[in-house]
C-alpha cells in the first residue's frame, strides 16, 4: 500500500447503536445528539461502518465488501 493512501476511519462526532436489524447514526455538537438528523444505513452502508471500527483504505473497504 502506498503511504499517502487515503485511510478511512468512523467520525467520533456520531454514536452509532444497532436497533433490531438496524443501524442508526445520530450526530453529537456540543455533547448533545442531534436528534434532527438522525442516519439509517441500509446492509452495505452497515457493513462499511462496521469494518471502519478501525481505519481503512478504499481498497480494504473494496475488499470487505466483496467477501
């Protein structure tokens, strides 16, 4: 891997929590969520968010994705 490739990582402005088959992101400002925009993500965006619990390259999350 190249070293000025681009490295992807979850945004820690945003709590993420599984509810049923769903996950659900909501968006923290000032240690408050902001619950006027809350997130769902659908199976792939999930997948992704789950495999970006630690920092990725496109090429990972490529990679993840087609397992």
């Amino acid at each position: 891997m190249p070293q000025d490739e681009a490295r992807y990582e979850r945004n820690p402005n945003f709590v993420h929590r599984r509810i049923v088959d769903e996950w659900v992101l909501v968006p923290i400002r000032q240690n408050v969520a902001d619950m006027d925009c809350i997130y769902t993500l659908n199976e792939v965006g999930a997948s992704v968010w789950q495999r970006l619990e630690t920092p990725a390259t496109e090429a990972d999350l490529h990679v993840a994705l087609l397992d």
